[in-house]
C-alpha cells in the first residue's frame, strides 16, 4: 500500500508524547525545530525516521544524519523503539510518498544504552545508535564525527546548529502541537559549564526571546552540528520541560565510549 506517511506523523506528534515510543521522566524525549526556519537544502544529509514495531504497528518518528553512503547517526532511544524502520531525506515530508521515498533500515542502539534509572544521571545514558540502510541514501554529502573530547574544547555560548523533523509550536488555545511536515533548523548554543552529564551530553539554550531555537517532539536523534559546519557534536535526547523551552541535552559522539563504536559501523 502507499500512502503519505506524514498524516501520521502529524497525528502522533499531536495527541501523543510517544513520538519516539517512549515518555522521559524529566519532560520526555524530544522528537522538531522550534522557533526555527524551513531548512531547504542546507543540510541535505539530515533525514526524517519512521519505526514500526515487530508487528508493522507504527511506533513514532525522529531523526538522523547520514554519514556514510548506508549509515544514520541518530539517538539510542530512537534506535531502540521498534526493529523495522525507515528513513527519507525528503525536505517536505507531504511530498515522500510511502514507500518510493523511503529506505528500509536495520537499528542498533549502543550497547551500553540504558533508560530508566531514577533521576540524574542515571536516566539515560549512551543515548547515541545508528541505522544501517538496507541501500544508499540518494544524497552525496554527509554530517562529519568530531575528534575524541571535542566538545570540551568549546568556549562557552559556542554558535550551534540544530536540524530535525517535528513539531514546530504549541497553540495555546488548543495545546495541541503543530507539525510543519518538514525538516527545519535553527541556531542555539552550547552552555560550556560543568554539570551533572556533562561528560555524555551536550547541554544547549531554547530561549526563543535571544533568537535562538530548540528542539521538540519529532528531533529525536537529529543533529547537533557546531556553527556553520557538517560536524555532528551530539543528537538530540532530551528536554527538561514538556513546553520544549528553556535547557536542553544531546548526547555527545565525541567520547571514548561513543565515538569509536560509531566509526566502527563506517565503510
């Protein structure tokens, strides 16, 4: 059958806080860019993901980035959510059609991914998994991994980049989530201070009244590039508010726990 899938995604993304199949004690997973503009071509290796579980249910969305011709970079909790999944790098989502636009791909979390300890940071950790498409992805550019402990080499309010699929605002009279079909970015920046998971995750502003953007529910497992550049810091994991306000955290690539794993998944 082929449908579009973004009906869908649109009605996950509204009435239900597991886009990415599960709900985060300290606010819940988050799943597209806020305050953020259409990205177009930009960031053309950046995708949507679609997951089904064992039985072909449809599980939820997030995101990713492609970094080698087969290979999605994206969270944990994404990678963890169902077995089948699916990913297009279409930019406006109404126009993939489903299955044509779509690759098949097999997940994997870290191994050392764990969710659902009580409060931080035991939470989650090693919320980082890759995608292995079952065929090339019809782009030519990808997202780049960082040198080991880059991030720590950052001055504070370090210029970022987020990238993602999802809802794009909240209406207040309804509450309900709006959902643009498409993948959007904006500028955020890294808050470079110490603090309770600072060595796993990068922990970023959401302040719409500075200009800035941040992520919510459908950016799960996007990109957090470093300012202007293709580099991957970290992926999106969570936030600490169900408003997709304030602070919020991506898991970093770049440590002796991550880092190697994924580069052992490239070609």
């Amino acid at each position: 059958m082929r449908w579009r899938i973004s009906r869908l995604v649109r009605i996950i993304a509204v009435v239900s806080a597991f886009v990415t199949g599960l709900v985060l004690v300290l606010g819940g997973p988050a799943l597209a860019i806020t305050n953020g503009q259409p990205d177009g071509d930009n960031h053309p290796y950046v995708c949507c993901v679609v997951v089904f579980d064992e039985d072909w249910n449809f599980v939820g969305s997030g995101s990713g980035t492609l970094i080698a011709p087969a290979i999605v970079l994206t969270a944990g909790h994404v990678a963890d959510s169902g077995p089948n999944v699916f990913v297009t790098f279409a930019t406006d989502l109404t126009q993939a059609v489903f299955p044509d636009d779509y690759i098949y791909g097999a997940p994997y979390p870290h191994p050392q991914y764990r969710l659902g300890g009580r409060g931080l940071p035991q939470f989650i950790t090693h919320d980082v998994g890759v995608i292995v498409l079952a065929g090339e992805a019809p782009v030519t550019e990808y997202g780049a991994l960082p040198e080991q402990d880059f991030v720590d080499s950052l001055a504070v309010m370090t210029g970022l980049d987020i990238v993602g699929y999802g809802v794009n605002y909240r209406d207040r009279p309804s509450q309900e989530w709006i959902f643009f079909n498409a993948r959007y970015y904006a500028p955020c920046q890294l808050i470079a201070s110490e603090h309770i998971q600072s060595d796993e995750f990068i922990k970023m502003t959401a302040n719409p009244a500075q200009g800035k953007g941040g992520t919510s529910f459908g950016d799960s497992g996007g990109p957090v590039f470093l300012g202007g550049t293709n580099i991957v810091l970290g992926v999106t994991s969570y936030g600490t508010n169900y408003n997709s306000a304030g602070v919020e955290y991506a898991a970093r690539v770049d440590t002796v726990d991550v880092l190697p794993w994924i580069t052992s998944w490239l070609p």
